[in-house]
C-alpha cells in the first residue's frame, strides 16, 4: 500500500528587501510507501518546485531575502496586502535571477 496525500496550502511571503507581501499557492503532495518512507513533494501549477522559503524571489524586486508567514497569517492581516490590479497567475513567465539548478 502507497498513501498519497494532497494538501493545498497559501503560502504567505514576505520581501526584506522591500516589505512586497505576497502569496503562493503550492499543492503539497504526501508520499508513504509500505516501508514508512515519508516523502513530500511541493507542487505549484503541477509542477514540482523547491519548498517555500528555499530560493523563494520577490516576483516585485527581485530580492532573495524572503520571508513565510504562517499559513493563514494574511487572512488575519489583510491590511499587508496592498490593494493592486487582481492578480493572474502565470500570465507572463517569472523571470527569476535564480540559475536554475543542475541535476
Ligand atoms: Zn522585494
């Protein structure tokens, strides 16, 4: 028997570099297999992606140093995010700094 669990999760994000508040969403994907082996994939538009807050880019300036809230923090502090233009996922590719890593 193999479990698989999927959980969605909004990932609040904070900027450092300048305090651009944000979410994410990622679908966290619980593997086990019969042996306990435990296993977690973080997904986001399907595809793989590295865990929230490990080379996470501010998509406003480009900066490194970001921060997670807890999930759920912005629903309480709504006033962190800045009312703009309603965002669209994915319209335009991210244009990360970041060299994508070698395998
Ligand atoms: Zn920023």
């Amino acid at each position: 028997m193999t479990s698989l669990e999927e959980a969605h999760r909004n990932v609040p994000f904070e900027c450092r570099g300048c305090w651009h508040v944000w979410e994410e969403h990622y679908t966290v994907r619980t593997i086990e297999d019969d042996h306990g082996n435990a296993g977690v994939i973080w997904l986001r538009g399907g595809l793989p992606v590295t865990p929230p807050a490990a080379g996470t880019v501010c998509p406003h300036c480009g900066c490194q140093q970001v921060t997670t809230f807890p999930d759920g923090y912005l629903a309480r502090h709504p006033e962190l995010i800045t009312p703009s233009e309603p965002v669209v996922p994915d319209a335009t590719p991210l244009l990360s700094p970041v060299p994508k890593p070698l395998y």
